[in-house]
C-alpha cells in the first residue's frame, strides 16, 4: 500500500456505504494501480452461511440471527452486508432442491406451493424499500420479534390440540389452505419474526398434520426465498466485486451443507416434539443479547 496517495470522494464515498476500503498498490514498471477490498473474509463468511443453514428451517428467525452475528462479528452494517445475508439463502434453498426434488414433479403439490407463494411475493416486492432500509439491520427490531415469537410458540403449543381430520398430505390441502399460510409467512418481512415458524403456525392453525405443515414450510421456501434472492441481487449486483464472489460462495456451500443435515434432523425431531424448546430459546437469546450485547 502506497502512503501519501489521496483517494477521490466519490470512491470513498462508495467504500463508505459498501463497507469495504481502497489501497494503492504499485506494480514493478511502476504504475499505481487503485484496489478495492471488501471486508467480507472467509471466515466471517463461512460463519454467516453456518448460521443461515442452521436456522432457516427452524422456528427461530435466521435473518434475526444473521443480523446479531453481523454485530457480534464487527462486520459493518452496510447495503453489501444485507444483500449478502439475502444472497447466501440460496444454499439453504438448494439443500431443499436436492432433498425434495420428486415433490416438484408432483403438479399438485407445485401448484399449492405457488399459490401459497403469491401472498408474500405480493406483500415483500410492495415494501421491499422499506424493509431494506428500516427493519433489516434493525437489532431493536429483531429483539423485540425474537422475543414475541417465542411466547407465540409457547402458547400456541399449549392450547393447540390436533384435530382427527387434520390434513397429512400437501397434494390434498385446500388452495385456501395455501393462501392463509402464505399470509402467516409474510409476517416474516419482520426481520426476527421467521419464516419457518410463521408458516408453521399458520399451517397448524389452518388444519395440517405437524409434519405436512413443516414439509410444506420446506417447499414454500424454494419460491419465496429464490424470488427474494433473485430480486435483491438485480437490484444491488453492482455491490459485488469479483473477490466478493469468493466469500460469496463459501457462505453458499457452508449454508447448503448444514441445511442438508438440518432438515432431516427437523423432520424428525417434529414427529415426537413440541415447539416449546424453540420458543423458550427465543425468549432467553433476545433477553442475552439484550442485556449483554445492546
């Protein structure tokens, strides 16, 4: 790095708002050249993705906790940082594709989970803006959501009784079903809400068997998560330098992985347990977090 060199304002105002930083180098012939380096390592990266397979699928928010990681991490809260949590959606949604693949081939579970898909497609492309700008990155928020959702879980769990004629296969389910659900899962623009656990919820209150509803909140998040992967990154792709692309996938791979694993531990931890332990760690993870880290 070459000391004494003067970077223009409008770079450095792009690193400002990008969270990365501008060196000079110089080569052998004696030009400078003017390099632009994130401040997305490998190792915080590889740490993101861990934490977005780990939590996607279960009820406890994964956008929440990869906003709390950022801070605990040090990692500027910056336009990069945000569409690189949406981005990195992609491995747990590819760790559906490969477990799930048959039921797509299946028209009329395709076509539940698209109708199911509408409601939120709808309601997230209206406040993209807004959610963007003031709830992701927001600690308060997701404090606040952690903590709400978790005696939503609890509660929920001790006055929901199973009903005999409750539906146990998706290709069955009613296209109402599907509608109300994808209602319950836009809640989730709510950084800290989960998608999973709002689509969950919503499945049991709706008269889906627990395992036809967490299957379904599978399914449902290939659309869902895939359109707003897709719509964050034609909207900010110009945030990405080609070394970005690096960390990029290593938060991929280290997100699909661990949601291989993930899912089929949720499966069957569904069939003989309650939601109860997921909302008890909700409620004590906002208040450490509040207490400790706030």
């Amino acid at each position: 790095m070459l000391a004494g060199r003067s970077v223009p304002m409008y770079h450095r105002r792009f690193a400002k708002a990008n969270g990365g930083f501008f060196v000079f180098t110089k080569t052998r012939g004696g030009q400078v050249i003017l390099w632009y380096t994130m401040r997305m390592n490998f190792f915080d990266a590889a740490v993101l993705g861990l934490i977005e397979g780990l939590t996607e699928f279960l009820p406890v928010s994964s956008t929440g906790h990869l906003i709390l990681a950022g801070h605990l991490l040090g990692i500027p809260d910056t336009d990069f940082l945000k569409t690189f949590e949406i981005a990195i959606q992609a491995g747990a949604i590819g760790a559906v594709i490969v477990l799930y693949w048959k039921s797509f081939l299946n028209l009329e579970i395709t076509k539940r989970v698209l109708v199911g898909f509408v409601p939120t497609a709808l309601i997230g492309f209206a406040l993209y803006r807004l959610i963007k700008t003031y709830l992701l990155g927001n600690e308060y928020v997701v404090l606040a959501a952690l903590a709400v959702g978790g005696v939503a879980l609890i509660v929920f769990e001790r006055l929901h009784k199973e009903s005999a004629e409750a539906t146990d296969d998706i290709s069955r389910m009613s296209y109402g079903q599907a509608v109300g659900i994808g209602l319950f899962q836009s809640i989730a623009v709510i950084p800290g809400v989960s998608r999973s656990g709002a689509s969950i919820l919503g499945g049991l209150l709706l008269g889906l068997r627990r395992t036809a509803t967490v299957e379904y909140s599978f399914l449902l998040a290939v659309p869902t998560m895939g359109a707003a992967t897709a719509l964050d990154l034609f909207k900010s792709y110009a945030l990405f330098s080609a070394g970005d692309a690096l960390a990029l996938v290593v938060g991929f791979v280290t997100a699909f992985v661990v949601a291989l694993v993930v899912i089929q531990f949720f499966l069957r931890f569904v069939r003989t347990q309650t939601f109860i332990s997921f909302g008890v760690y909700r409620v004590l993870a906002a208040a450490a977090f509040f207490l400790f880290l706030m």
